[in-house]
C-alpha cells in the first residue's frame, strides 16, 4: 500500500510548521517529517507492519501521525515556557534538546535572552557556539565559543567545538591550537583526534602556516590513527579512501571525505531525549505517555544489546526508569483520588494517597538532582 498520508500544519508565534506522515511501499517504512517554509528540519521513520490490512495500516499510520503531531506540539510549548525561566541549567538541556532535533532557529530564540540574563554562564555560550555552527554562521559562532573556552578553559569538548568553527571560517592554525589542548585535556577524545587529522590537512591547502606543513601527512595519519584507536567505528570505506587519497597528496578530496566523516549529523543523545521528556512532563505539557516512556526505554536496551559494556547508555537507562517510576506514582496517586471520589470514607484509598503524596515529594527533589 502506498499513497496513503497524512499532513497537519501547527501554528506557534510568529512561525508555521507542517507535519506530513506518508507511507513508503517500497522500503515499506512510515515517514513523518515536519517542515518550515518549505524546508524539512525533522523527521523520523518507523517500520511497517506486516500483519495489517489496507484499512488497519491506514488507522496505524494516522495515530502515529497523531502522536507525532501532539509530541512536536508539546514541545513548541515547552520551548515558550522555558523563555520564562530563569534556570540556565535547565534552558541549556532544552537547547541541546532543540539542536538534536535540528530546530536550529528555534534554540537560538531561546538561548539569546538567556545568554544575555547569564553572561557568565559558559555551558550556554557553548550550546550558542552549537547552533550558531548548525546555521553556517561560523564568526558568530566563534566568538561565543571563544567566551566558552575562557570561561571554562578546562573543558575539552568546549575547545574541540571551538576548533571546528575555526575549522568552518578556515583558519586552521587555531583550530589545531584548540585541538591539540582538547586531547591534553582528554586524550581519548577521539573527535578532537580526529578534528586535528582535517586541522592538518587544511592548513596545506589554505597554506596559513609553512611550519605546520612540514609534516602534514605523518602529523595527519597519527591523529587519524588516534581517532580510529579510540572509535574504532571510524574505520569505514569513506575513511580509508580519505586516507588512501592522503596519501597521494591529494588534499582537497581527502578533506573533502573526511571531513564527510567528522560532520556526520549528531544523533540525539539519549540524555536529551530523556531530558525534554521529563521536562514537558513536569510542565504539564501534552505527549509524554506511559507507552512514550517504555518506547524510549527499549530504544536504549536494543542499544545495550549491541553496546553492553556502554556506561553512558546503561546510566541513561536508569534514568529512564527513574522517571517512569514519577510517571507509574503519578497514575497511582490519580487512582486513589478516583477511589476516595467514589467513596469519600475509603480510609485505606486516603491513607495510600497520603503515602504515595509524601513518597512523591521526596522522588522528586530525587529526579531533579539525577537529571541535573
């Protein structure tokens, strides 16, 4: 079956975005996509079912069409009430939130006032620095970068960001500055490695420093070979012929591809899914489901299965099943209340909504400090 489609458009402030939900026959997959004057800035593929008739896959994909439609909605919301807020911790999550889904506009909107009430705040010039690269605006995206890294001169992924948006406005003697401090700082930082690889490479083709050449290619393949070492995921057919193209000094099309390899676009983090997810939920926005919840955990456990020894991913689960337990006290404090609706004398029903109430302060000053 194919044809079959769904579009809505959602209005917020000053902006129209248009959610289309289609099937696809031929790679019998389901495509929501969500775009703004004209341009797709999201979307998302989910599987077709084998076991649905006409009519049944029809119904299938208008309720994903729906929940996909209710989720960007929420999030629109969301994003209006955090302007409000004068947490930076909490708005700087949001702004990862909307730089992994690619709402680039969006993020800035929201980052700018909040940068301007917190100056001093270098995790929010960073995340500036983020979407500013996003949108090819490389100078300004230098600069708040730069503020970063001098406010946080520790910090290795600050210095990295920093060096590719020199990368970006072609200036690679700063970036390899930025890049070798990143791997001082971290030296498993396989993307700063790597970064320092493509440092080298442009400084011989823009020619900005003769002493930074001499060594180009040895430089080069050590800092590749540091990356790979380190992510072993590196090591693909584009990057053996980046290397391979190298190798026969031709520079432009090595960089070219491995410089392919180095912007690959980010893949939401869990810990910003998971973020967004339990902020919409605190803020009573709409979407986030009982079903929402346990979807996105066994998002995280099929990773597992393929990355068990993953720490990050095993402490993200964790924290997902953290807020599924607020969300399961929630619906069990909501049912108590019905019991003592029906009955206003049902001592037990009172009695448990007087624990689970009591047990919920104290599970949520936990889930803000886990999520912190």
């Amino acid at each position: 079956m194919s044809g079959t489609g769904y579009s809505d458009k959602i209005k917020h402030l000053d902006r129209e975005y248009l959610v289309q939900t289609s099937i696809n026959g031929q790679t019998r997959s389901i495509n929501v996509s969500i775009f703004h004057s004209g341009q797709l800035i999201s979307g998302r593929v989910f599987p077709h079912p084998d076991n649905l008739d006409d009519q049944g896959l029809a119904e299938y994909t208008l309720e994903i069409h729906r929940q996909y439609r209710a989720d960007f909605a929420s999030l629109l919301g969301l994003i209006e009430k955090m302007k409000e807020s004068d947490r930076p911790d909490i708005i700087g999550k949001i702004g990862m939130t909307l730089y992994s889904r690619k709402l680039y506009n969006e993020g800035l909107e929201l980052l700018a006032s909040a940068v301007e009430k917190h100056p001093e705040n270098s995790g929010l010039k960073m995340i500036m620095g983020k979407l500013l690269l996003a949108t090819g605006r490389f100078a300004e995206a230098q600069a708040s970068l730069k503020s970063a890294v001098d406010l946080s001169p520790e910090y290795p992924d600050y210095r990295n960001l920093l060096g590719v948006a020199c990368l970006r406005s072609e200036k690679p003697v700063e970036a390899i500055a930025q890049f070798k401090k990143a791997v001082e700082l971290n030296i498993y930082f396989d993307q700063a490695h790597f970064n320092l690889g493509l440092g080298y490479i442009l400084n011989g083709i823009v020619k900005e420093d003769f002493e930074l050449a001499r060594n180009l290619k040895a430089n080069s393949i050590e800092a590749f070979g540091k990356a790979a070492m380190f992510n072993p995921r590196l090591i693909c057919d584009e990057y053996k012929k980046g290397l391979a193209l190298l190798e026969e000094d031709k520079l432009e099309e090595s960089f070219a591809i491995l410089a392919d390899i180095a912007e690959n676009p980010d893949i939401e983090s869990p810990k910003e899914r998971l973020m967004e997810m339990y902020l919409r939920y605190v803020h009573g926005e709409n979407g986030v489901t009982e079903d929402g919840i346990k979807d996105y955990i066994e998002k995280i456990q099929n990773l597992l299965k393929a990355s068990p020894a993953y720490a990050d991913l095993q402490n993200e689960l964790g924290m997902a099943y953290t807020i599924m337990g607020k969300f399961m006290r929630d619906k069990a404090i909501e049912h108590f209340k019905k019991a003592l609706d029906v009955n206003p004398r049902f001592s037990r029903a009172n009695k448990n909504l007087r624990l689970s109430e009591n047990d919920l302060k104290g599970f949520e000053v936990l889930l803000e400090a886990i999520l912190k």
